[in-house]
C-alpha cells in the first residue's frame, strides 16, 4: 500500500511505534478497515510491540473503530506486547468510559505521557 493512501502518520520514538490519525472522523467502515490491518501489519511485524496510539487529531470515533482497537489490544497482548492510548478529546474519553474500555486500555492524557509509561 502506498503511503500516499496511509490513513495514518507512524514513527518510530526510541523503540515505541508511535501511530497518529490523519483524518479527523474515524468512521466510515472501509478505513477503519484499512487503519486496522496498517496498525495489525506493525504488530505482526515486531516481536514485543510497544505500540502508542495518539487520538490528537480525531474528533469523531464510530463504534466500528472501538472494535478495530478492541482487536489490536488482544494482537498486542498476545505477542507480551504494550499498548497506550493518548490525546483522547473529552467527548471520544466519555465514549471510552460509558463503554468501560477505560479498563481495557492504559489512557495517557498526552503522547509525552504516555511514552514515558512505557517498561
């Protein structure tokens, strides 16, 4: 796939992959398709991932999108990886906290933060 056609920004910051949303929506159902398989292929392509995924440019998140990262949690844990989650505006957090994903997930209010979490 051409990085022309990412949906996303990823870099690599001292040994975490870093991952930033291009668009502002995040939902309609065929890139939230592609995020997760660009997101899947990173996983699969390191051996511990410790993977951050900041929320700084989205304002709006479908429920479609909650279950791509719901999949790449469990991708994650299963290969003893770490996963954090940054920059979530408040109206996405409270969908985070109604659905109590806010469990699931290690939520850092900046990319900064949740860096140094980081074991």
């Amino acid at each position: 796939m051409p990085a022309s056609q990412s949906r996303l920004r990823i870099v690599d910051v001292n040994g975490v992959t870093r991952v930033e949303f291009l668009d502002r929506n995040i939902l309609d159902e065929a890139n939230i398709q592609q995020i997760g398989e660009e997101i899947g292929r990173v996983v699969d392509g390191q051996v511990q991932p410790k993977l951050l995924i900041s929320f700084g440019n989205v304002d709006h998140l479908s429920s479609a999108a909650l279950g791509t990262l719901i999949t790449l949690r469990h991708k994650v844990d299963a290969k003893d990886g770490q996963l954090r989650l940054s920059d979530i505006k408040p109206q996405i957090h409270t969908v985070f906290e109604i659905t109590k994903l806010t469990r699931l997930f290690h939520i850092h209010e900046t990319a900064a933060d949740a860096l140094k979490s980081f074991a």
